[in-house]
C-alpha cells in the first residue's frame, strides 16, 4: 500500500541545515515535511564551532540564545595546542583569547557570539523546538528513494520500520541530504573539486581530559583547549574536546584505502586510545569521514534545491561547514516564502544560487588553504606532513601486514624513530629546541584565519541581482578575519547596539524574517510602496520613532544615513537598496 502526502516543501536530511530548514518554514507557516533515514537523531558529534553569524540567524528565529548558548560544555576553552602527546609538553599553542583587538572587533560587531556546540545536541535541541510546531510532519526513518514523474514535484519514500512507501506530493524540495546527497546524484549534478584529500576515523570517548593530561581531579583547573594537534607517529590526530569532563573526540588521520571505521578492530582500538589517553575512557561511537573540497556546478534544478553540504563539502578546518548550510536555508526560506504565496516572484528563487554559490567557494578556499597552512606548523618542527600519510600507506600495504607482529613493529620503529627525534628535540630546554618553538610560534601565529573568520561570516556583500540594486560603489568584500561594518548594498545590515531599554539590543533584533524592512531618517512623507520587495510585507522604521530616537545619531553614522534617506533590508538581513548609494 502507498501512502500519499501533499505538502508545500518536502525537505530531505534532518542534519543542522535541515532541521533549520524546518524551523525557517514553520516560522513563516509553511507546511513540510521533514523525512530523515536515519532512526534517530546523531549520536555522536562532528562540528562544534557555531559561529557569530549562526547565531544571529538563531535568534532571529526566536530560539532563546540563552538557551542554546548553555549547550556549550566547554565555556573556558580558548587554546590550541600542538603536542607529541597528551602527556608530553606543548610545542605551540594558538589562544584565541591573545588579540585585544581581534576580541574588541568581534564584540562590537554583533549583539551575539561565537560558541561551541556538539553537533549532535545542537540536533536534538533543534529538533525538539522544530517538533512544536503543527505546520511541520517530521519523520525519522523515511530513505529519499528518487523522483516520481508527476506535474509537481513527487518524491518517492520508503519507511524503514515497516516497508511502506510514501509518496509525498511537494512544491519545493531542499535537498538537506548531506555530503553524499542521493537528491542531488538522481539529478546528476555534478561537484567539482577534490573528492579525497584525507581519511580520517573519529572516535568519541567519555573521557575526563584532565586526567588525561596528566593532572588528576583534585583542584586542578579545567583544561583549556579546545583542540590538542597530536604529533607523534603512533598518535596522528586531534583531539576535540567537547566537555573536558566527559566528552573528546579523537580523529585519527588513516591511510585512504581505509573503507570503514570496522578496519580498526576492537583490540587495535582500545590499544590506540589508551596511548592516547594514558587514562580510563569508554568509547561511545567510532566513525570514518573523508576530508573533502567540493562545490555542487549547480545548487537548483527547477523546484529542487541543494542546501548544505549537498551543495558543499569542505574541509573542517576553519569550522565552516554546518554554519555554511545554516546561511543556505537562512537565505533560500523566505524567497520560497515569498513565491508560494505568488508563483510570480520566481525570478527571486534564482538568486538562491547567485548568492550562495560564490559563499561556498571561497568558504572551501579558505578551509582548503587553512589546512594547507596547518602543515606550515609541521614544517616549523621539522616534520613532513606528507611522511605521515606514506607511513600509513607503508604500514597498511598487504606486504607489511603479512608480515608477523613482531615484525611489522621493528619496520614500523625503524620508520618512525626520526620523527620521534625531531619532536624530541623540539621539546629540549636548550637553544636548539628554543629556536624550534620560536620557528613555530610564528607558524602559529599565522594561523588566525582558521580560527577568526569574522570578516567571512559578517562581511562578504552579495553581487547585484534582482534582489540587491547595482550600485555605482565598488563592492568591498571583507578579509577573513577582519570585519570593517559597511552598510553598502549587498551586504549584512551592520549591528548597532541599542540602548538597552528593551529586550531589542541590536539593530539586528529590528529585522523580521517574513518582511522587509526600511529604515528611514525623517522623511515626513515616504512611500514605501515604490520599494521592490517581491510582494512581500515592509516594515517601516524611522528613525526618529521612540524606540530608535536615543540611538539616533549612532545609527545615522552607522549607515551613512543623511537627512531624508534610507536603507531596505531584506528579510535575511540583507541590504537590498539604499537611497543614496553612498557607500
Ligand atoms: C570532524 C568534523 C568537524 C567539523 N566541525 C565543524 C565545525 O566546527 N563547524 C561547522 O560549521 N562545521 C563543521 N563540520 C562540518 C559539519 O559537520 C557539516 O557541514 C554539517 O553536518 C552539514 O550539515 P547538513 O545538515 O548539511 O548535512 P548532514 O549533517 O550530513 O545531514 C544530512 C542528513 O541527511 C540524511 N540523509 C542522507 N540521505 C538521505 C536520504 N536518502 N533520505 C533521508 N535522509 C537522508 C542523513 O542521515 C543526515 O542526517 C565538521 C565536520 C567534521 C567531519
């Protein structure tokens, strides 16, 4: 028997960029369903980092932030550090807390702040606020199959539990579907860029890090990395900590011919992590990824859209993946908003790829060069990062692994004794181990845009379209990590800080997802009605009204509003027109 279901938008993979999905379409009243192959929500965490940018979005959607920012199990994390071993001394070390004026730029620019969330409670916490809703029919085990031909979009789906199929009947899909999107291989979309620059298997521990680093539980303050870049041999990887009581993740780089997580048996696993953490651990999950570079050619077909890492897979360093897909939805629910309610606003679908497909590649560009840049830091210490992976292709080659244990240990110690002598002596008190810490301080201290990437996430300004006017002013696209507020066309609307006389504390908090917004400086007859917003509804603010009167001036100076102009946001945030296009 097959089931069917009409619906507004069908979206494929509760992942974070799914989930979100969920929450933007509700928020508007729109009807979806939700369909998920997995039986429950993840079980264990890949991305932490949920950046300033994310955040907003979250608070525009109503989520109490406060709420999500308690999710954070690691508040004091602010150092990376670089080790042969967790037990051995730090080599080098990243603080993310070290630059007053890094830190300056960043609180003044939003009222909201990076935070590090496990992936997969920031799951189950959005998946719980987006099951409130009526006008959402979220369904875990339900596998995407393909595309049934039909006028509207169908696609077909078959339960897990039972074998039933569900045809759901939609008007829009997002293809939410993740880095191996079956949505978007049916639709042959190809994606362009490396498929395998690395393998890795993370293993999730319930582990106490302190102890682990050789401290005991007894008044020993609270580690404070967030990442430790383990450089030993045997060792390779990087711990992840989660919550320094009892939740590390460690990735373990593998050699690429590596198929599952399974290739490391139970003893070779236990054997692995008590090196690692020379302390009691439980493992909890153990899965095998591959480091990718890849954008989608095409992020639409017709009324099927790729959101997330669908549409773009990058490398984890720079923390960019999941915050990617948030923007996607965030950018692409109110233009569908917009044309389910006039299928004559389609030209503004097309902006969905216009505006995010150049994100996504300089966002893989930049995770891309930050993981080119890491090996800057190996070099400092005098390793060869490349060695690394030959070892592991040595050492997993089926010649190697005929060869008796005892064996297959000497050739590997032989192999493995010079990198050990190098870590050593970049570890010595004399001066030849202090030039080698120097070296790779200033390796380090080159690292900043993997770690602060403010200027991507705030600045990057959006090409003219139908939805963002031409302007005569030469656009300015942020660096990485510096962000200079410019409310210039195209771009994010600035944060300004209001006078804290309500719960509104930023400009930001003004904006409504399912309006535009204009915001006026004293222009006593003003006809909003000229302005292009896509059918949509137009909230008008002036900014001599009482709740902008004490910040007046302020925000005059923000926006570089003169007497008589003004500045129209779109629902995302986005500066779509302004009268003067001064900036
Ligand atoms: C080690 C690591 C660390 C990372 N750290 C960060 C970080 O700090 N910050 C950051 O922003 N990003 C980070 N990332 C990247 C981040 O995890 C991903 O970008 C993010 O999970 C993408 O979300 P998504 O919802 O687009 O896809 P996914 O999370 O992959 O979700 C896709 C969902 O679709 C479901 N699905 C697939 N096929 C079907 C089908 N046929 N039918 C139904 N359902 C289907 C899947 O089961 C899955 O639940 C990291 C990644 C790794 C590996």
């Amino acid at each position: 028997m097959v089931a069917t279901r009409t619906t507004d938008v069908l979206i494929v993979g509760a992942g974070p960029t799914g989930l979100c999905a969920s929450l933007l379409l509700s928020q508007q009243g729109i009807a979806h369903v939700l369909i998920e192959r997995g039986e429950d929500v993840l079980q264990a965490p890949a991305a932490h980092v949920i950046n300033t940018r994310t955040m907003e979005i979250f608070a525009q959607l109503g989520l109490p932030v406060e709420e999500l920012y308690g999710l954070n199990r690691h508040p004091n994390a602010h150092k990376i550090s670089w080790l042969a071993t967790l037990q051995s001394p730090v080599l080098g070390e990243f603080d993310l807390l070290a630059n007053p004026q890094s830190l300056a730029q960043m609180m003044a620019s939003s009222n909201q702040h990076t935070t590090n969330i496990s992936q997969h409670m920031l799951e189950q916490y959005l998946l719980e606020k987006a099951r409130s809703f009526e006008c959402a029919d979220i369904r875990y085990g339900a596998r995407w199959l393909g595309f049934v031909d039909d006028a509207m979009l169908v696609s077909a789906v078959a339960q897990s539990s039972d074998q039933a199929n569900l045809h759901v009947h939609a008007k829009y899909l997002l293809a939410a579907d993740g880095a191996s999107s079956a949505v978007a291989k049916a639709l042959n979309i190809r994606r362009t860029g490396p498929e395998a620059i690395a393998t890795f298997i993370n293993f999730s521990c319930a582990v106490d890090i302190n102890k682990a680093v050789g401290g005991d539980d007894t008044g020993q303050p609270v580690n404070p990395n967030l990442l430790l870049w383990l450089l030993d041999p045997d060792l390779m990887g990087t711990v992840i900590v989660h919550d320094p009581k009892q939740l590390s993740v460690f990735m373990k780089l593998v050699s690429d011919d590596t198929t599952s997580a399974d290739d490391y048996d139970d003893k070779e696993t236990q054997a692995l992590l008590s090196k690692v953490f020379g302390t009691d651990f439980q493992l909890q999950h153990k899965s095998l990824w591959r480091m990718t570079a890849q954008v989608a050619e095409r992020f639409r077909h017709q009324h099927v859209f790729l959101v997330g890492d669908s549409a773009h897979r990058f490398p984890p360093t720079g923390g960019l993946g999941l915050n990617t897909g948030v923007g996607d939805v965030h950018n692409l629910v109110w233009k569908l908003a917009a044309c389910l309610r006039d299928p004559q606003q389609q030209p503004l679908l097309e902006t969905y790829e216009q505006e995010r497909r150049p994100i996504a590649l300089r966002s893989t560009d930049v995770s891309v060069n930050n993981n080119r840049k890491m090996e800057e830091v190996l070099f400092a210490l005098g390793l060869d990062p490349s060695k690394a992976q030959l070892l592991q292709k040595i050492m997993s080659s089926a010649l190697i692994r005929a060869m008796p244990k005892s064996a297959q240990k000497r050739i590997r110690a032989i192999l493995v004794a010079p990198v050990r002598r190098r870590l050593a002596l970049a570890a010595e008190d004399g001066s030849q181990g202090q030039a080698i810490r120097e070296r790779t301080a200033k390796a380090i201290d080159d690292q900043e845009e993997h770690f602060n990437t403010i200027g991507l996430q705030l600045g990057s300004v959006y090409e003219p379209n139908v939805a963002i006017r031409a302007s005569t002013e030469q656009m300015r696209q942020a660096e990485v990590s510096t962000y200079d507020p410019v409310a210039c066309i195209g771009a994010r609307l600035p944060h300004v800080a209001l006078t804290p006389a309500t719960d509104v504390t930023s400009t930001l908090d003004l904006l409504d997802y399912s309006r535009y917004t204009v915001l006026v400086n004293g222009l006593a007859e003003f006809d909003h009605h000229k302005l292009q917003t896509f059918g949509q509804a137009i909230k008008v603010l002036r900014l001599d009204d009482d709740l902008l009167l004490a910040d007046r001036k302020t925000i005059e100076a923000a926006y570089e509003l003169g007497a008589g102009e003004w500045l129209l946001v779109r629902p995302d945030g986005i500066i779509a027109d302004r009268s003067a296009a001064t900036v």
